[in-house]
C-alpha cells in the first residue's frame, strides 16, 4: 500500500488478494514459473542478504508491470502472473535490471515487523468473533482433507513401492539370466582362446620347421652355385691353355718348317731334287701329310673344346634350374607366411568378434581370408 498505492487500490477493487500470486512465489521462492538465470540471482541475494530480499524481488515485479497490471481484470490480473510475467525474464539481462530493481528498494525491518503484529492481531480479533462451532468444523475439514491427503500418499507410495519391487525382482531375473549367458560366453572363448594359442604354437613350429628347410635349401644352392662357377672358371682357364698350347706347337712346326728346308736348299742334291717336280710332290706330300697331322690335333682339341662348352651349357642349365628351385621355395615360403598372418588375423577376428557378441555389442562376423600374392618365377 505504501509502495504502490494505485495498483493496491485497483487490486481491492478487484477482490484480487495477495495470496492467489504471492503464495506461490514465496513458497517455491520464485522457482515454479520464473527462469533458472533469475532464481540464481534471487537465491545468491538470499543467502546473502536475507529474507527481505524475497519482499524486494515480489515489489520489483509488482512494479515492472505496474502498467499491464492496472489495465487488467481479475482473470486477466491471475493470467498474467502466470504466464506473461515469467515470460519476461526468459533474457538474462532483463533477470539482471530486475535485480538491480530489487536491490534498490528500501523496505525497512520496523514496518515489516509492524505489519506482523497487526496482521496477528487482527487474525486474534477474526478468531475471537468467529463462533467455536464454525472454528472447530473448519479445523476438521481441513483435518480430514489433510487425513485423506495423507491416505492418499500412502496409498500412492505402497503401489510405488510395490511396483519398484516387482521391477527390481524382474530387472534382477534379467541380470541372473544376462550373466548366466555371459558366463557361458566366457567359458566358450576361454576354450577358443586356448585351441587358438595351440594352433598358434603348432603353426609357429610348422614355420620354425619352414625356414630351417628354406635355410637349408638355400645354403646347398648357394654351395652348388659356387662349385658350378668354379668348375666354369676351370674350364675357361683349360681352354685358355689348350689355345696357348696351339699357338705354341703351330709357331714351333713353322720353325722346324723353315729349318728343314733351309737345309735342303744348302744342300746342292736336295735343291735339284726338290727344284724338279716329283721333289716338289713329295715336298707337297709332306706338306700334305703334315697338314692332315695339324688337322687331327686340330679337330681333337675343337672335339674337346665342344665337349667343354656341352659341359658348360649343362652347367649353365643346373645353375638356372637352382635358381628357379631357389624362386619356388621362396614362394612357397611367401605363401606360407601369408597363410601365418591370415590365421593370425583369423585368430584375432575370431576371438574380439566372441568378446563383442558375449558383451552384446556386435554380432560375430566372419574374419577375412587373405589370399597370398601370385609371384612371377
């Protein structure tokens, strides 16, 4: 009244008394309609100021709508303090300017204790002149509304009780059965884990086996893959010499040639002789002869000379079979290795495809086979 006068003045005009909006506003301490960023506000300044604050907040509000209030009926006045007035400070910054508002008001403790004491007398002097008998029933009205309240929650918080008991037992059965399941599951992967850890030791024996066979494979190629060099080498340093030994006996032949038919050319009788043709054919004869010799030592060493290059071309063909056996054994070791990882990776596909359907998260998939790349020999 002494705040706001006009706006009290039209509020008992309308029978509209404090109670049918305040009550809620200081029972819930502005928490049922208005936004969290305001109530923040107001339970800071509550626990910083006091109870007062509460009166403030409720004159701040009274007088930001002072306006629409005053132009309002009765149904529009409720309407608007419940929904159009909480709507208003949805914005932190008008919260903000209404706080401020608050802050700003005086209302002193004296009055507010005044107004207590009038307000309790004048509540003595109503009970005073009402009459007991209408006191007493009033009190067993509300006492019975309060009796059947009462009843009520209690009816309410058996049935509560009763159906929270009822989920319990079912959501308990649920869990027995889901670990009885996941028990089961765990026992079956354990059993996969072990088989799949004995497959994996067989499998790295079977390949420790692999690579000593491979090793040994590779050290005998290597070993014939020196000796064919060195028998090659061997063949090429006899011809060499076979060669040099030719050159050798044809230059020495030449010589002894020469020597001999100097000799015959010093001698009077022999130069007749051999000036004359029948000299010159047995010359030719002997020449003849001694060619046909050369030819034969000639033939034998090509004979010999292709029996040496027979024996290097089937050399040759043993040291390409070596290596194409080398290349199939190293495939062979490829493929071996690519079949090793796919089971690995089959191994582990399995066993995290068992864990995550045990668990309930992914169903079990097929883990993918790896094919060995193809290799060229």
């Amino acid at each position: 009244m002494e705040q706001l006068p006009d706006l009290h003045s039209h509020f008992c005009d309308l029978n509209l008394e404090a109670h049918m909006y305040a009550s809620q506003w200081f029972l819930t301490l502005f928490t049922a309609k208005f936004p969290l960023c305001m109530v923040f506000h107001i339970i800071d300044l509550l626990l910083c100021e006091g109870l007062n604050i509460i009166f403030h907040v409720a004159l701040a509000l009274l007088k930001t709508s002072k306006e629409d209030l005053l132009q309002a009926d009765f149904e529009g006045a409720l309407k608007f303090f419940r929904v159009q007035l909480p709507k208003r400070y949805r914005a932190e910054e008008n919260a903000r300017r209404l706080m401020e508002q608050a802050c700003n008001i005086k209302v002193p403790t004296k009055k507010l204790k005044k107004y207590e004491k009038e307000y309790q007398t004048m509540r003595e002097s109503q009970l005073q002149q009402e009459d007991p008998m209408d006191r007493y029933k009033r009190e067993n009205r509300r006492l019975q509304e309060a009796s059947m309240r009462l009843e009520q929650e209690n009816d309410d918080l058996a049935h509560e009780l009763v159906t929270s008991k009822i989920a319990l037992r079912n959501d308990l059965d649920q869990a027995e059965d889901k670990a009885d399941v996941l028990n089961k599951e765990l026992l079956l992967t354990k059993q996969r884990l072990v088989e799949t850890e004995e497959e994996k030791r067989k499998q790295e024996e079977e390949t420790a086996q692999l690579k000593e066979v491979f090793r040994k494979q590779l050290e005998k190629a290597e070993y014939e893959i020196k000796k064919t060099t060195a028998i090659i080498a061997e063949y090429k340093q006899i011809c060499s010499q076979l060669s040099t030994r030719l050159e050798k006996q044809q230059a020495a032949s030449k010589e002894e040639l020469e020597v001999v038919k100097g000799k015959m050319m010093a001698c009077k009788h022999c130069s007749d002789i051999f000036s004359k043709e029948g000299a010159l054919k047995l010359a030719a004869t002997s020449r003849e002869d001694q060619g046909i010799e050369t030819d034969d030592e000639k033939d034998s060493l090509k004979k010999q000379l292709r029996e040496m290059e027979l024996e290097l071309a089937q050399t040759k063909l043993q040291l390409v079979e070596a290596k194409c056996k080398i290349q199939e054994l190293e495939h062979q070791r490829g493929a071996l290795m690519n079949e090793i990882q796919a089971a690995k990776n089959s191994w582990f596909s399995k066993t995290l495809n068992s864990i995550k359907t045990a668990t309930g998260t992914q169903p079990l998939q097929p883990a993918p086979v790896t094919q060995p790349p193809k290799e060229s020999t």
